[in-house]
C-alpha cells in the first residue's frame, strides 16, 4: 500500500491534543503506511508525544501554531482573522496536495466555511453537505445528509446530496447500487413540500441511483435503505434527537439494572449481552461526519470526543482517502448529470 498523509487539527475540539495525539499515535500502529501531520502548539504535542517509540516518531510531523478557532467564533470571524489557526492550517495542507485528508474536533461552522473557500466545490456541485452513519436493526450502516451544512435546499441541492451519499456508501461501504430515500412527513408520493417533491421527480428519471421512494422519521434506524436525504435543518434535528435519546435509553437500562437484589444479581448473570447492547448504542462507534462535495476529503469529529472516537475520524478520513472519495462523486456526477442532458 502506498503512504498516505493526514492532516490533524491537533487543537480542536474540547480536549485538544489530550485525545488528537494519543489517537494519532493509535492510528500509526494499525496502518503501517500513515503518516500524519499534527498541527498545532508544539509545547503541548509535545508532552503526549514524549513516550512514543521512535518508529511511530518517524511517521510524526509537527506544524506549530498558537492560534486555535474557539468554540464560540462565528464562522465569518474565524475565516477572516483566524488565518494562521490549527485549523485553517490543516486545511491547507489539503489544499497544497500536502495531506490527503484532514481532521479536526473543532468549531463546525468555521470548519465548513474555511473548506468551502479554501478546498471549492467539486464541479456540477453546489453545496457541500456533512453525513454522518447511523445504526440500524440489521447492523448495517445508514448515511443521513445533510447534518446541518445548510439549513435549507432546492430539489436540485437535494438531487446532488443523494448523488454523493450514494457514492460515499459504494466508497466506504464497498455496497454495489445502495438504496436511497428522501426523509419525509409520509411515504405516499403526494406528500412533502415542493422542493423534495421534485427531488423525488428528479431522482426516479435517474437510473444511475437506486432511488427507492420516501421514508419516514421512524423507519430511519430500520436498515432498509442505506442513504437518507434530507436538508440541514431536518437532519440536524434528527442527528441531535437521535443522540438524546440514546442517552436516555442506556441511563434508563443502567438505572432499571440496579433496582433491587434480583434484578442485580441477574443483571451480572447477562453483563456479557448487556454490555454489547450499549456498545452498538454508543455513539463514538460512528463518530466522524464527513464534509462531502469539496476537492479535498474533511472529517469532522465530535467537540468532545475521547481518543477511541476519534480515532474513528481518524480511520474514516483514512478510508475515504484510500478510496479517492471526492474523484469518485465527480466522475460519478458527471456522468449522470450528461445522462440527464441527453
């Protein structure tokens, strides 16, 4: 395998390089050809890389920087004064063909702003769009898009964030023809508004996707599609929710298993299943939301991730790198957008 670069803002996120470097250093191990650029304040790298054995050491480079994107900069703010951030400056190293992908923990707004102006859209795209994967029953992956990028799109925006979620599951996936639904208030074809109206309109004179028809909010964990398509607004809502929820069931399980002496007791007869159970409900197993639709690959990992989530990122911009993620939506898009033409 060939050696590939990635780019890490190693101060973002509400730990900063407390997490990013110990998982870094993670990453090295499980993929002999990595290397990875951490950037940020050398100082404080420096500390979590002290005990790291030299061949990983060798695969380490160090850009200082003591200027970080906070968490309550305003994207515009951050894009305009933040200009030697740790942020900013992995993104570059994307843009100058230094690193195949980038990382960071940090503030989201900034991050999508700072990739849309320094990385561009991929040609016939117009917005970039953030999908996450979900579980599901089946223990397939579902891919929900868009996250949050933008609150509000046309049928044509919609169009192409199916196009790319497509090809993002046939790239991280491996899966030939996945089946693709728009998020809707019903499955019959008279429902929804205008502009998912004619997304739908769109994508079933499109051969090239497997467009399977509407969805609704509670089939979005079923595993009968592999790709959601909804608009920022609706998907942020649904991403957060989603979230919350899965906190209240794994407090409420933890709380209804240490209720009386029976219920302990048989409580650690099951702990073995009781244990897999939360692990498939733990978040940190799909942490890594990609910024797709840009000529360089972005990961954007939870503010508060702990080192095995963000590793996750880290595995995930490893993959879509591998895959050459963004030349596969172009050529893919191009295609299909000549077949419509025509």
């Amino acid at each position: 395998m060939t050696s590939l670069t990635l780019a890490l803002d190693a101060m973002g996120g509400d730990h900063g390089p407390h997490v990013t470097v110990p998982a870094a250093l993670r990453a090295l191990k499980s993929h002999s050809s990595l290397k990875i650029i951490l950037v940020g304040d050398k100082t404080e790298i420096d500390v979590y890389l002290r005990q790291a054995e030299q061949p990983l050491l060798s695969r380490i480079e160090v850009i200082h920087t003591d200027e970080v994107v906070s968490m309550s900069d305003r994207p515009v703010h951050a894009l305009r004064t933040r200009k030697n951030s740790s942020m900013r400056l992995s993104i570059e190293l994307v843009r100058d063909g230094r690193a195949a992908a980038c990382v960071s923990a940090g503030n989201t707004g900034a991050l999508m702003a700072m990739a849309k102006v320094l990385l561009k859209t991929l040609p016939g795209v117009d917005r970039p769009a953030l999908v996450s994967c979900l579980p599901s029953v089946t223990q397939k992956p579902v891919y929900l898009l868009d996250l949050g990028a933008n609150i509000s799109c046309d049928s044509e925006t919609l169009f192409q964030f199916a196009v790319m979620g497509s090809v993002l599951c046939e790239a991280v996936d491996k899966k030939s023809r996945p089946k693709v639904a728009l998020l809707n208030v019903g499955t019959e074809e008279i429902k929804g508004n205008d502009q998912v109206q004619q997304a739908a309109q769109i994508l079933q004179n499109t051969d090239q996707i497997n467009y399977t028809g509407f969805i609704e909010g509670d089939e979005i964990y079923s595993g009968n599609v592999d790709v959601i398509v909804c608009d920022g607004f609706v998907g942020n809502i649904t991403l957060k929710t989603s979230e919350g929820i899965a906190k209240l069931l794994v407090h409420q399980l933890k709380r209804g298993l240490t209720q009386g002496f029976f219920v302990r007791f048989l409580a650690k007869l099951i702990a073995p299943r009781i244990q897999a159970v939360l692990s498939q409900m733990n978040p940190d197993h799909y942490n890594g939301a990609s910024l797709i639709g840009l000529r360089g690959i972005v990961v954007k990992s939870h503010g508060n991730a702990d080192e095995t989530a963000y590793l996750q990122a880290i595995s995930l911009a490893v993959t879509e790198a591998q895959r050459r993620l963004p030349e596969m939506i172009k050529d893919r898009l191009e295609s299909i957008l000549l077949d419509i033409n025509n």
